[in-house]
C-alpha cells in the first residue's frame, strides 16, 4: 500500500475500529459464555456463581478458579434430554439440508439455463422472500398447516385423506418449515456456480455419445461442486441451532437444541447450564464453521 | 443458444409456487371477515381496523423501525470500514482472526449470539433495553454488509484510486470522491439487508432486551405462539407489502442486482 503510506493514520482506524467492536461483541462474549458454563447457578443477580470479585485482590481471583467446575458439562452427557436433543437437531439439520439439496439444485440449475433477462428476474424472485421476516414466513405456515387449514381442505377434497391429520406439532411441519425458509440460502449458491458453468463442456459429451444423464453426473455435478458445498454449510450450520422455526410448528416433547437453549435460560433460568449447552453445541459446529470460513475467505479472494 | 428443458421449466414453476402460495394465502386471509381464522366469511378490512386502535403493537412497531435504523446505520459504517479493511489493506496483523469474526457470525446460530451477547451485558452491568439491542443487532448485521461490499471492492478498478492519489488528493478525499461513489450501490444494498435483519429479529432481541423495549417481532411471536390469529395475518401483511414495494423499488434501480451478482459476468 505504498500511495497510502500518508495515510497510516486513517488506515489504522478503518482495522481497528471493526477490529475492536468485533472482540468486543462477539469474542469477548464468546469467552463469558465459556467461563459461566464453569459456574454454578445461585439465586442471587446474576444468577450464578462464582463472580469475579477484583476488589478482593488476588485472593478474589484464587477463589474465582477454585470455584468453577465442569459440574454442568457432566449434567449435559448424562441427562438423555441433553443428548437426545443434540442428536435430533443433527438429524433434522442433515435430512433438511439434503431436501434442500434435492428441491434447490433444480431450481438453480433451471435458473442458470434461462436468459440473461429472466436469471435477473428468477433471482429476485427467490430472493425476494427471504427479505420479509422469518417469523412471517414460519407463521404463514401455521395458517397452512393447522387442523382445519388449507392442506387439509385440499387433502380432503381430493379424497386422498379421510380425517384431516394433524400436521402442526410434527417433525413434518419442521422438515416443511426449515426446507422453506432455507431454500434461497442453497439456490444462490447453486446458481452463482452453475451460471458460470462452461456449457461447451456439455456440448463436448454429448457429441461424444454421452447420455444427458451421464453428462450431469460426469460434468455437472463436480462442477458445481462448490456452490454446493457452501450451500450446504449456509444451510445445516444455522439449522442446527435454529429456534424459531420447530417452536412455532414442531412439538416441544422432543426439542431440538435451540429450543432446549431458550426453555434453560428463560424457563428455568439456569444460566450456566444454558450457556454449557451453547458451547457444547459451538464445538459440535466448529468443524463446518471453520471449514465454511476457509471456502468464504477463497471466495472472497477468488473475486 | 442455452435449452430450457421441460423439466427445467416444472422445476422452476414447483419452486417458485412454493416459495410464494404460503404468503398469498395469508395475506388473502388476512382480509377474512370470519373470527374464525380457518374459515372463510367474505372480504374484510376489519382486522386492519383492529390493528390501528392496539396501542402495544404500534408502540412496538416504532420502537422496530427506530431500532433498525440505527442499528443499519452503524452496521453499514462499521461494515463498511472492515471491507475495506480486508479488501485494501492486504496482511495486517491479526488479519486471520479478523476475518473469521466477519465470516463466523453469518452461520452462527442466532441462539448463541442472543445469549452470549446477554451474558456480557449481564457483566458489565448493562442497562437492558433499547441500547443493547441495538449493539447486538448491529454486530449481527455489519457481517452482512461487509462480505456485500467486499465483492464490489474487489471488482472495481483500483488505478482510479491511484490516479486521484497520484493527481493529489488525499487518502480521505479519495475515498469520499471516487471509492465511496463506485460501492454506493453495495453499501445501500448493504444498510437494507441490515435494517431487514434487523427489522426481522426474533431471538437476539429476545434475549438482549429488557423492560420497555419489546420489539415488532417480539410482539408477535408472543401472538402467534398459541395459534392463529387474524389481526397477525393483518401484521404480517403490511409487513410483507413494505418489503416488497422497497425490494422491488431497488431493484428497479439495478442497486440490488448489481450487488448481489455482478451484471457482465452473465455469459451467453
């Protein structure tokens, strides 16, 4: 950056400021969470224990380390419901990321084969939802999908079910929920590798005896490799952890993580067994994370 | 000369259908004249009406649209200078640990978010309200922003930096006079994926609030927990119709498209 070099100045502000405002709101947290997941809970405010007192000096901060304890990652592997709702939330998170996958990548590919004009429209059209709230989009659902609800009068007018079932409060409504609301999230990053997909390359198989079939598996599909990996990650990664959408039209008998999350911390207010089940569930995502940031970083190289 | 299959044309048809018949038919039940929110009594402005006398709900719109300009505002600043950051200023120390703040948020669930910026709030004694909300939904956002306006720094042609250097202006005017106008339309495109995010967020606010600030989604969730209810088919619908005439309005004017996908990339 030798024409900025006047600017030095400036240019350590434009790091820092991001820099710091990040450690302060996102690591830092990070590192509270780790350190009240060691902790007890105490009917006190806050409510666990125990507190870094620096006032007390360095015996303050001798009896902080002698007070933390792993008690509640203990509690977290041997309480079933713990375990049971980290297995579910997998479950759900890698058959939805696989639906998504089976539903999104036509809808890309389809996208990519139009004209110019109409990839602009069909863009805006899948991304157009995704800009009105999530909550609107899971609640539209709930109108849908409630007993005597729209599926249900069509399912009964076509005869195909004799008394409407019940499809709210169901890993169904989930998988149909989640599917929803992520389906941009695996488009786009379909559509963004396989619009540069070099067609030539189709042409080439086919004048050489290749079935279509055989080409998409051949050609296609490893192409577009990338764009299906990061749509995989945008998608499984949230989806783990996600709240809103098996509250609104799953059950609660068997919640997934996110939800287990919010009853800890709201429900029973136990703070540090809330934020043992967060890092349990950050160590359990580390590895898609770390692997979405490296295909994130080489993207935004690549550009 | 591309070949659009019949199957690509179901595929596309199927898609499209399903991402949009679940918003259609609330908003057409929105205007149902019945209480009975599955069963259909003719048109009906009624639970519109309702919604102008219920001071909460309002009260908890305003405090949404305030919050989401803020916090917009300041995520796209923040955003904004940390694209630059990574795009312009090459290897600086603590580079890599940088970058993985900005790209970790974008997947992280919001759950974890929501708690651990509760938790230091809780430490430093925070006053929870309007404030601290608006800090966690900035720092949510301005990841967004920044991988936006990445891709539009990197794509722009650096010699017309150098030339306006070179010409004599300096670094800050050369930001404000040539930089700056070449990513407006990322930036904007930026500020109005934060103020949707913002605008949208259940569970960071829900968790980062305190007393007299419940915003419009909170508000509603705490509705729509037990079931349906026609005046929230009437909320959500005038939400629904403020995304779509701004979306469609941007768009209009190339910005979002421009920075999203980059026009001239498109290959025939």
């Amino acid at each position: 950056m030798a024409n900025l070099r006047n600017g030095s100045f400036l240019q350590k502000l434009v790091v820092r400021v991001p820099f710091i405002w990040l450690l302060a709101f996102f690591l830092l947290p990070f590192v509270i969470v780790l350190k009240i997941s060691l902790s007890q809970t105490a009917i006190a405010r806050p409510p666990y224990t125990p507190v870094l007192d620096l006032t007390a000096g360095w015996h303050g901060v001798t009896a902080f380390f002698a007070g933390l304890s792993f008690d509640n990652y203990a509690l977290i592997g041997s309480d079933p419901l713990y375990v049971l709702s980290y297995l579910k939330s997998v479950e759900i998170a890698a058959f939805a990321t696989l639906m998504l996958l089976v539903v999104g990548y036509p809808v890309a590919y389809a996208i990519a084969r139009t004209s110019p004009r109409w990839q602009a429209v069909l863009v805006l059209l899948v991304i157009l939802p995704f800009w009105t709230s999530l909550l609107i989009r899971v609640y539209a659902w709930m109108n849908i999908l409630q007993r005597d609800g729209l599926l249900n009068d069509v399912l009964m007018a076509l005869s195909l079910v004799k008394t409407p079932p019940a499809w709210l409060a169901t890993d169904t409504a989930i998988y149909i929920g989640i599917v929803y609301s992520y389906l941009p999230f695996m488009v786009l990053p379909l559509y963004a590798t396989l619009e540069k997909l070099d067609q030539s390359l189709l042409e080439a198989a086919a004048d050489l005896g290749c079935p279509r079939w055989k080409a998409f598996w051949l050609v296609t599909l490893p192409l577009s490799s990338s764009g299906v990996i990061a749509g995989v990650l945008l998608c499984f990664i949230p989806i783990v952890g996600e709240f809103v959408i098996p509250d609104l039209l799953g059950g609660s008998r068997a919640p997934m993580i996110g939800q287990t999350i919010w009853v800890e911390f709201f429900g029973n207010q136990d703070w540090p067994a809330a934020s043992a089940v967060a890092v349990v569930l950050v160590c359990l995502l580390v590895t898609p994370i770390v692997i979405y940031q490296h295909q994130a970083m080489r993207a935004a190289e690549r550009d | 000369m591309r070949k659009v299959s019949a199957f690509n044309l179901v595929s596309l048809a199927v898609g499209i259908a399903f991402l949009y018949v679940p918003i259609v038919v609330l908003v057409i039940y929105s205007f149902n004249a019945s209480r009975l929110v599955a069963v259909w009594g003719g048109w009906s402005l009624h639970w519109y009406a309702v919604l102008v006398n219920d001071a909460a709900l309002i009260d908890a719109a305003s405090i949404s649209i305030r919050l989401a300009l803020l916090s917009a505002s300041a995520a796209t600043v923040l955003g904004t200078l940390a694209a630059l950051a990574l795009v312009r200023f090459g290897r600086f120390r603590g580079r890599l640990l940088f970058a993985a703040m900005i790209y970790a948020p974008l997947v992280m669930p919001e759950v974890i978010t929501g708690l651990s910026l509760l938790l230091l709030f809780v430490a430093v004694a925070a006053d929870r309200g309007f404030w601290t909300v608006a800090v966690a939904h900035t720092t949510m956002a301005m990841c967004f922003v920044t991988v936006i306006v990445q891709s539009r720094l990197a794509d722009f042609d650096r010699s017309l930096e150098e030339a306006a250097m070179d010409l004599g202006a300096s670094p800050l005017k050369t930001f404000f006079a040539v930089t700056l106008p070449l990513i407006l339309p990322a930036v904007i495109a930026g500020w109005m994926l934060a103020f949707a995010l913002s605008l949208d967020d259940l569970v960071i606010a829900s968790f980062t609030t305190g007393p007299g600030a419940t915003t419009l989604p909170i508000r509603i969730y705490s509705e729509v927990r037990l079931g349906v209810k026609p005046e929230m088919n009437a909320v959500c619908s005038i939400m629904i119709a403020v995304v779509a005439v701004a979306v469609t309005t941007a768009s209009l004017f190339g910005k979002l498209t421009t920075a999203r996908g980059r026009p001239g990339r498109v290959q025939t």
